[in-house]
C-alpha cells in the first residue's frame, strides 16, 4: 500500500507518524511526506471507493463554505490489494472541550450559508445592471448531492429533489415509516437547502489549536434540523453549543417530533450497520410518531 500511495501523492518520503485512529468502518494513518503531513483512511471493502468519493465531495462542499473547520482533503487511491484510501490534511485533533460555544456559531453559519447566498443572488437581480450570476457560485434550490455518500458504509441516495418531505421520506425513510405521517410534522415550518454535515456525532468532531473542527461527513443539502437528530443520540453536545447554535438558528414550533423522525433514520441506519441493538428504539420512535 505504501508503495502506491508514493506513487500517488509523488512523494519519495512516506513516514508514519505514529498517529493512528480507527472508527467502526475504517482504519486510519499518519504520515510524513514531501509535501507535509497527511491523514490516510483505509478501507478494504469492494465499495470503499464510493464511499471514500462521497466523503472528499462532502469535505469540498464545506470547505468551499469557510464556515467550519475540516480536513482538507487530497485524494481517493485504488489500492491494488483492494478497497481504497481516502488521502486528507493532517490536523492535531482532540477531543472538544472549550470550544462548544465556537462549534455552534460555526454550525449555524454552515446551515445558513446557502440561505444567504440565496438572499444575495436575489437582491443582485432586483439591482439594476445586475443579473443573476453575479455572486461566485449559484445557490442551490433543491434537495439533495451532486454524489452519493454514505452514513457509515451504506450508500445515501441523494437524487435531487425539490421537496423536503418527499426526498426525506423517499430517499431516507421510504419503506420505514408510513409516509403520510410525515407532512403533518412539516405543517407551517419554512424549509429551505441547507449544506448538512450529515454524520455529526460526538465523535466526529473536535478542536485544534485555532478551534472547533468536523470530520467524515456524509453531507448534501437538507433541513438544517436533519443535523441535529443523530446530535442528540449520543451526546457529546453541550448546552453551550445548543444555546449559540439556536441563537443564530431558533426552534421552530414542532422541532422535538421533527427531532425524533431524524433520529429514526439514524436509528434505522445503526440497526442495519450493527444489528438488533437499535431495534427497539427505531420501533419506539415510529410507535410515537405514528400516534
């Protein structure tokens, strides 16, 4: 492997560090090399290639936002002994402990970032001599990926669609709750594109010497509350991130149901990762829905 990321990365030093770190679905390194210090994930499953695309689109897309911290990432490498890995910038993370006002803030202004841009592109074609795509990038107006990602190893269809209800249901649900349950969560409640992280737990974040940092998301454009279900699973969130994140983004009336039906989903996706350990509560949670 290491002779391939040589190649790959053109760089006649490849040291390991030392640093290691290894979740439920991958494997992970350190190394030193020409150009500095990289992060390599490894996974050896026929799908990792996906998986890992998904992830490097998804770390574009939140980077290009400069709103919240994420590794940089390099390259997706084939490797010849199959699987792949996914190449990124080393960043010295630990665990988040006095940055959970920042993580909030930072939160906010990821979910909010299109919103504005959408908010700017509008007053650009009321102004006279401006016109549509005048700002650098047009804001997105549907629901979805460019690429599909994965929660875990499971791919994430993220087809476009231009209805919240009807791409959560469709794309995320489906067949796991009955889908004329949902709207009536969504009465009265202004839905617009927000770029989600996708994955974010308690351990997909933490904080460098500069501040609060995410990592391996799994992201597309959705509610923002979306976010905050498998938030809530976990921990790992305090109240003061809740209390500067809500400042910037406040609860809309209905926001604890909405909360559970997102949590479903995570529920959902656990127990198809890891087994019957979810079982009971994914039940519950469509139980409570479903009165």
């Amino acid at each position: 492997m290491e002779a391939k990321l040589k190649e790959e990365l053109g760089t006649c030093m490849l040291r390991s560090t030392g640093h290691s770190a290894g979740g439920c679905i991958s494997e992970g390194q350190s190394y030193d090399t020409d150009h500095g210090r990289v992060f390599v994930k490894i996974n050896h499953k026929s799908q990792a290639k996906r998986m890992f695309d998904g992830e490097m689109a998804s770390l574009h897309t939140i980077l290009n936002t400069e709103t919240i911290q994420v590794p940089k990432p390099v390259k997706v490498v084939e490797l010849d002994t199959g699987g792949s890995a996914f190449v990124m910038q080393h960043l010295d993370m630990r665990g988040l402990t006095k940055y959970s006002t920042q993580l909030g803030e930072n939160l906010a202004n990821l979910h909010l970032h299109n919103k504005r841009r959408q908010d700017k592109q509008s007053r650009e074609q009321q102004t006279v001599g401006k016109g549509a795509g005048q700002s650098e990038t047009p804001a997105v107006t549907e629901y979805g990926f460019h690429v599909p990602t994965c929660c875990g190893y499971l791919p994430q269809e993220n087809e476009w669609q231009d209805d919240w209800v009807a791409f959560y249901s469709r794309h995320r649900l489906q067949h796991q709750l009955n889908m004329l349950k949902i709207p009536q969560l969504f009465a009265d409640v202004e839905v617009a594109p927000a770029l989600l992280h996708g994955d974010l737990w308690g351990g997909n974040v933490a904080q460098t010497a500069e501040g609060p940092v995410v990592f391996d998301p799994a992201s597309f454009y959705g509610h923002h509350e979306y976010e905050l279900g498998i938030m809530a699973m976990f921990g790992g969130f305090g109240r003061p991130f809740y209390a500067a994140y809500h400042e910037s983004v406040p609860k809309a009336p209905g926001f604890a149901q909405r909360n559970q039906l997102y949590q479903l989903f995570h529920n959902l996706n656990h127990w198809n990762h890891f087994g019957g350990g979810y079982r009971d509560t994914s039940i519950r949670i469509m139980k409570d829905l479903a009165k």
